[in-house]
C-alpha cells in the first residue's frame, strides 16, 4: 500500500473502533483504477477476527432491484430463511422467495437488524465495491445501515467513483482516494517491473499520473514511450484494456448527445469548452447534455474550459471509444475552426486513414510555427505525422530528417535516431543532412565515438548551406577532435571552416588562439596580442566559437564564456530544447566550480545529469558527473568520487573520450591527495600525460598540474613537478590566465630554494587570482605550511587564518582539517571563545585600527591604502592580533568587533 498511509490510517482507525464496541461508515471515492479496490482488500484482510461479507456490484445487474443485496447477504441466505421474525420475512420478501412486496424501509431495517444480530459474538465488516453499479433499491438500503451502525461492532466501506453527495451516501464519513505521489509511484513500479533504466520509469511514472491501475498497465506494455503509435500522432501516451474497459462503461450509460460531449473533450485536448460546445450542437449536445455529464463527475467547466478530473480519464476515453467515433469527432471539431488554424491541422490529420500531401503541407507549416515558437515537442510530432501522410517517398524522408532533429532538441534521443534511420532507408540522399542540420553527428558526439562523430560532422559541413549550421556543426567538429586530444582533427575541421566562409557569411573571425592546447606550441604572430585580450574578444565571440570547458578554463575566459551561457539557459528552458540546456548545464556547473559557487555548481550538474540521462546523451551525463566528482573530492566525499568517476569510464575509456577519462582521473587524484594519500594521487594523476593512456590529455594534464606537482614533491619526485612546474609557466607566458601564472609561482615554490618565499608572495599577488577561490587558499595553506616550517609562526598563522576562512565557507572539508592541523602547530592558543577585555586592551593602536578594518571585511589591500601602510605590515600586525586574541579567521574577529560595539 504504498502511499496510502492516511486512508490505511482511518480504515484502520474504523476496526479498532468495532472491537471496542463502536460501528461506523465510510465511502472510498475516486477515478477508476486509483486504488480503491486495493485499499477495499487491505481492509478485508485486516478483519480477519470479524464476520466479513464483501459483494462487487457490476453494471448488468444495475437496473434489477435488490440484486446487490441479494448478492451481499447470500452467504447469509440459510440464516435467513430458517428464522421466523418479521425482519427475516421481510428480507424474504425482497429476495423474491416469499411472494410478498418488499419495502426498501423494511428491507434497509431488516438487514440492520441481521447485521445487528450477527454482531453480538463477533464484529460485522461489509465491504462493497463499484458501489456505482449497485441497484438503486440496495444503495438506499446500505445507506440506511451505513448511517445506524454507530451503536454496534459493525463497519461498512463502500467504494465509489463519486463523493457521497451524488447518491444514496450523503451524509457518511468520506475519503476521496487521490493519485500517488511520485515517490510512491516510483516504489509501486519498482515490485512490477525487472531494473529499467531510470528515464524509462520517469516516462511511466509521469504518464500514469499516479493513478496505479495506469502505471500497471503502462508497466505491461513497455517499451519507450516515444515509440508508441499514440504519441507520433497526438503525443497521447497508451492506455490499458483495463481502463479503457472501466471508462467506456461509464460512458455507455450517458445519453448519446453527453456521450458526444465526452468524446469532443477528450478529442479536442486544449480544454476550449466554446469549441467542444459548437462542435457538440450538431448532435444535439445542449444544456441538459453539459448537466448530465457534470453530474456523472466524468467533466468539470470551469468558465470557458472544460476538463476531466485526471490526464487518464481523457486518454481512457479516447482510445476506447473506437476509431470511427473517434474520426468523427475530430471532423466536428475542425469543422468549427477556420482554415489557417494549427488546431485544425491536428484534427484534419487525426480523421485522416490515407496518402494526404495536402494535410502534410498544413502539418509542417504548424510544426514552422511550432518552433518559433519554441515547442520543438509539437514540431516533432508535427513533422512525424506529415511525413506518414507525405505521398512522395522523398518528401516523407525530407520530414522525417527535419522531425528527428526537433525531437533531438525536444530530449526525445532515441526517437530522434530511429526518425532519422528510417529517413535514410525511405530516401538516402544529401537532403537528409540539410533537413536534420547534420543530426548524425551530433547524435554521434552525444553518445558515441567522438572520432566518428567528426567525420559524419565535417562530411555534413559541406552539405549544409545555412551559415548557423555550418558554424555549428565545424565548432562541434573541433570539439570532438579536442575530446580525443588530436589537433590534426581539429585543424582539418578549422580550414574546413575558413573554406566554407570565404564570404563572411558564417562570421568566423579568424583561427581563434583559444581552440589550443599545444604548451610546447610557439606563439603564432599576433597571438601574444590575442591571448593578451582574450577575455575582452571572448566577450564579443558568439557562443558556438568558444572553446570546451576546460579549454576556456585554461585560457582565463571563464567570465565571458559564463555570463554567456548564464544568459542562454533561460531561452532554452522557454523553448524547451533539453539537449542543448542539458550541454549548457554541464559547462555551467564546471565553470561555477572553479569561481567557487559551488552550490549553484551542484544545482546546474544534477539537473543536467537528469535531462542527459533521459535521453541518453552519454557524454553530456559523464560532463556533469565530472563535475560531481570534483566537488566530492573538494568536499572530502570520497564514495561520490568512486561512483561517479566510475560511470564515466564505463563509457569514456571504450569510446576513446580522453577528455572525460582525464577528469575522471583528475577526480580521483585530488582526492587522494586531499586526504594524504599522495602516492595514490601521483598514480592517478601522471595518467594525463601518459602517451598512449585513455585518460591522457594536455587540456586536463594543464588544470591538474598544480595537484601533480604538490603530490610529486611529496612522494620524493621533484623531477616530475619540475616538468609540471616548466609547463605551466610555459602556458602562463602563452595566455596570461590568472590560475595559470598563480598556479605556475605555488608550483615552483614547492620545489623550494632561496626563491620559494617570492615565489608564494607572488602567486598570492597574482591580479585575479582571487576569483579562483580554492586555488587562492590553497596557495595560501602551502605559502602558511612553509612559513611554519621556517619558524615564522605568526606569519604563518596569517596565511593558514585566511585559508582557512576559504575552506570553510566552500566546504572543502579535508583542506579545512588540514589548514586547522597546520594552525594548530603555530602554537597558537586555539579556539577558546570570546577573549577577555585585558586580551583585547593588549592590542596597540595600530593593531586596533587594522582589526577594525579587516572585521569590516576589508582585505590587506583595502586596509594598507586606507591606513598608509604596505600590505605586508597589515599582515604582520593581524598576525599580532590572531595571536593576542587566540582566534584564527577574520570571522572570529568579526564576531569579538560586533560583540564589543555598545548595544
């Protein structure tokens, strides 16, 4: 009974209520299939201490008086007949067996009083259901009993798909059954179906509505969902025998013109009551009609809109009323709409059986609109159902590329695929690529082997005439290239690119610096000039010529290229185009990871993770695991970094994806090294520049440099941070970044020697280097370990103070122990609340003013121009201060200059 826990609670409650002497009522109501018959069963089999009679009333017999009595109370027909008393003899009567006429008055206290009777040894349970097939006399007769029981051990359930209002229950204790929750549903498929994988369940989950009857049947009748005839029409998921048999005998009791009224609701999907109510005129649909089907519970208007009570109840209706009816409904329907309405083009291809170009032509000026729109969902199925009407083989293949593209973009992955093979079989051709815009091999790059996708891309460059795709699939190709580390791929598809825009009209302007990774590469002429205003021209650069990720990590351009995407991702959530908000997530949360927003990082990754999955982008899935990953080990989560580097070489490693291997690799050496473990880090890490290896790869060997270096030095191993050391200090002159010279001073001095102290001085003066918040405090902790080793301890306890501050607000947990181990040792008094007022008196004058300043939150820049002074003496005399105060951040000193101020 999963989800269920309120309802189980009172039915429940209604037992223990009868074993201590206590009857009551109550009516289950809801749509079919939402779980009234199980609840009904769960109950039975909780009394099983009570005398239990239990009948399911069905329609046949609704019309004969008295037959779901005569069905309840069989079990009981000796007792009955051998009793002598007037309510045994008026029972008698209503059972047809002693020719006398029965009254309902007579009848309803007859069964009371055998009820009654019954319940003098033992608790009485009667539980009915389909209480909306029963007989209008045994209804009245049960209500009769239902509202005397209180003074007797005897409970009576009854179910119902309508509240107790609408028949002979008014008045009883009411539950209306509602659909499951999405976590209840999930664990009720989770007992039906072997392990599917999970964007299968959210398909069927979403689908059934959390109505069970629903999801069961989803359940048997599998498959992926795009698949299904229903939603390549009119996007209608499947409905089960069950249902549409429960629901079409509902509607089989209506008059004609209120069944009319039903099929038109269901058939016209938009809720548009003024619609439904012109095309029902026709049938004689008029007042009475709308009357009967509101009193049946089957519709609810609301103003000018009309719905029924759940998605399923319309979906049930539709299938099961037949296909001619079915044709029939959508030609009232277009009837009432005029010519150019998109609408009509739906119900004019819904009646449609045959060949139909001129209803193809309506379809796919729907599905043009559609996208601008940004419904690239309706474009889909648009285009789809157009070319199943297209007439012409090559037409039908040409609508078949152009909807396998928008279903790519809409997140339907696997649908896209099939569209596009069956447009390939129809009518191979160079159209294919025009009208899917080079869908091969993006499909290719998403989930496959990225050296085949920049073949089917730069094939497809050639094919294209519009200048967006041509710059779309050219960039896509230099990213593939980039993803395995092969710069020959890449500047085949750059000249590529260079061809194809002889006229400007793509607008590439020139060889971008940024698409390099090439450390040992000499600077070509004028690129000293480029890399030197890379972040300025980036800001002007359209988004598809922007280099990966990573790249533009290395390059110092991550503002632009995140405010870039930070603007894109509301558009494309408007437009509903998952395959690209998913690739835009992934870059987002890697970017935010290095700026420190570490929780927006997590937000944007997760939801990416999601929508890749959903539609099987594989690569895009491993991106945000990679980002995952990173976080888990900054944060010290070792288990994330073990799941989630796992599941990308499950794929990255057979694919040849070097890129993502290299992050995986990447994950796992920092956090190793994060937790000490440097000979485990160094095994991970030298993977990067390992010739040959599936995880070497010069963009990431870069970014991990500094954690192959630190773990070099401490294993014994300068020679290797010697190298790491060289190469960034190469890539620092190339592009100028901020992390890369920061990066490149810590690195050399861990290898120490007489320069080492200039060496952190200068990483931590680096102009922007504080926008990379972990790597700033990471270069604060190795300047602050190298000050205590040289017993400069207050130095040091400035230095580890200020990491510390860092690493606690990130929540990179291992390097905070770490940094609080190093404090430690300074010698400094700890943490051991407020100080008293001689501490705070100790304090010069000059030590006052500088700690006023810094608990304002002024950096030792800020508070140097404001006093006179230089940076180095206001970190000499807050050194003073954390020591004579026994404190070790700016946010204890906030804390004491908040607490000292009069209140």
């Amino acid at each position: 009974m999963f989800g269920r826990h309120e309802e189980t609670a009172v039915l429940d409650g209604l037992l223990s209520q009868a074993r201590d002497g206590t009857g009551g009522a109550l009516v289950l109501w809801g749509e079919p299939g939402i779980g009234k018959s199980a609840l009904l069963r769960y109950v039975h089999d909780q009394a099983a201490d009570f005398v239990r009679l239990s009948y399911c009333a069905v329609r046949p017999e609704s019309d004969l008086a008295l037959a779901g009595l005569h069905g309840l109370l069989r079990p009981l027909a000796g007792r009955v007949e051998s009793s002598a008393t007037a309510q045994a003899a008026a029972l008698r009567a209503a059972f047809g067996s002693s020719g006398e006429p029965a009254d309902r008055l007579s009848v309803g206290s007859a069964v009371l009083s055998l009820l009654c009777g019954l319940a003098e040894r033992q608790p009485v349970l009667v539980v009915v259901d389909d209480g909306q097939w029963l007989d209008e006399a045994t209804a009245q007769c049960l209500g009769i009993v239902a509202r005397r029981v209180r003074s007797h051990p005897v409970v009576v359930v009854l179910a119902d798909h309508s509240g107790p209002g609408a028949r002979a229950w008014e008045g009883l204790a009411d539950v209306r059954v509602g659909s499951l929750t999405e976590e209840s549903a999930w664990q009720l498929l989770a007992t039906m179906v072997p392990p599917i994988d999970r964007a299968t369940t959210r398909n069927m989950v979403r689908e059934a509505g959390g109505n069970p009857l629903a999801l069961h049947e989803l359940a048997a009748l599998g498959g992926d969902f795009d698949d299904t005839e229903h939603r390549r029409k009119r996007g209608r998921p499947p409905v089960g025998p069950r249902l549409r048999r429960a629901f079409r005998a509902g509607i089989e009791a209506l008059s004609p013109p209120a069944r009319a009224l039903v099929v038109l609701a269901a058939a016209e999907e938009h809720g548009d009551r003024l619609t439904v109510r012109r095309a029902g005129c026709a049938w004689g649909a008029d007042d009475a009609a709308w009357e009967e089907v509101a009193d049946a519970g089957l519709l609810h208007v609301v103003g000018n809109r009309v719905g029924f009570r759940h998605p399923v109840v319309s979906r049930a209706v539709y299938e099961g009323c037949g296909a001619a009816t079915r044709r029939w409904a959508h030609r009232a329907l277009a009837a009432t709409m005029p010519d150019g309405a998109e609408e009509r083009a739906w119900h004019l291809a819904a009646m449609a059986h045959d060949r139909d170009e001129s209803v193809a032509r309506l379809l796919e000026r729907t599905a043009v609109r559609s996208r601008l729109r940004g419904a690239t969902e309706t474009a889909a199925r648009a285009l789809w159902r157009a070319a199943e009407l297209s007439a012409v083989p090559v037409d039908a293949s040409q609508r078949l590329a152009e909807a396998a593209r928008a279903s790519w973009d809409a997140g339907w992955a696997a649908t896209a695929e099939r569209l596009l093979d069956d447009a390939e079989r129809l009518a191979p051709g160079a159209h294919i690529a025009r009208r899917s815009r080079g869908l091969r091999g993006i499909i290719e790059f998403a989930r496959g082997m990225p050296e085949v996708a920049h073949h089917y891309l730069t094939t497809d460059v050639k094919r294209v005439s519009d200048p967006g795709t041509v710059l779309e699939l050219g960039t896509l190709a230099m990213r593939a290239a980039w993803s395995v580390g092969r710069g020959d791929l890449r500047d085949r598809a750059l000249e590529l690119l260079l061809e194809r825009d002889v006229e400007g009209r793509v607008g590439l302007p020139g060889p971008p610096a940024w698409w390099s990774d090439d450390v040992s590469a000499e600077a070509a002429p004028g690129e000293m000039s480029e890399a030197g205003d890379a972040v300025a021209r980036a800001r002007t650069t359209v988004l598809p010529l922007l280099p990966p990720t990573p790249l533009g990590l290395a390059w110092g351009i991550e503002k632009p290229m995140g405010d870039e995407l930070h603007r894109r991702i509301p558009h494309l959530r408007r437009r509903c185009e998952r395959a690209r908000l998913a690739m835009a997530l992934a870059q987002t949360a890697m970017l935010d990871n290095a700026a420190g927003r570490w929780p927006q990082a997590e937000s944007s990754a997760t939801e990416g993770l999601r929508l890749a999955q959903d539609m099987g982008a594989d690569h895009i899935a491993s991106h945000c695991r990679t980002s995952l990953g990173w976080l888990a080990a900054a944060r010290g989560d070792e288990r994330a970094v073990a799941e989630t580097t796992a599941r990308t070489l499950e794929t990255s490693l057979p694919q040849g994806v070097r890129a993502l291997s290299a992050a995986a690799y990447w994950n796992r050496g920092m956090a190793s090294l994060f937790h000490e473990r440097p000979e485990e880090a160094l095994d991970n890490l030298v993977r990067l520049t390992e010739p040959g290896h599936g995880a070497e790869h010069p963009t990431f060997a870069l970014l991990a440099a500094l954690d192959t270096a630190e773990a070099a030095v401490r294993v014994g191993r300068p020679d290797l941070a010697e190298e790491r050391v060289r190469a960034l200090e190469a890539w620092a002159r190339r592009t100028g970044a901020p992390w890369a010279r920061c990066a490149a001073h810590v690195t050399r001095a861990l290898l120490g020697g007489a320069r080492a102290e200039g060496a952190f001085r200068a990483a931590l003066d680096v102009p922007g280097a504080r926008s990379y918040p972990l790597l700033h405090a990471r270069a604060q902790l190795s300047y602050g370990e190298w000050l205590r080793r040289g017993r400069r301890r207050t130095d040091a306890r400035v230095q580890i103070g200020g990491a510390i501050e860092v690493f606690d607000r990130l929540g990179a947990e291992p390097l905070r122990k770490r940094a609080q181990r190093e404090q430690d040792l300074t010698g400094a008094p700890g943490r051991r609340g407020s100080p008293d007022t001689g501490a705070v008196n100790r304090l010069t004058a000059q030590e006052e003013r500088v700690a006023q300043l810094a608990a304002e939150r002024l950096t030792n820049r800020e508070i140097a121009v404001q006093l006179r002074i230089s940076h180095r003496t206001v970190g000499h005399h807050l050194g003073n201060v954390f020591a004579k105060l026994g404190i070790n951040t700016r946010t204890e000193l906030s804390r004491i200059h908040a607490g000292s101020e009069p209140g």
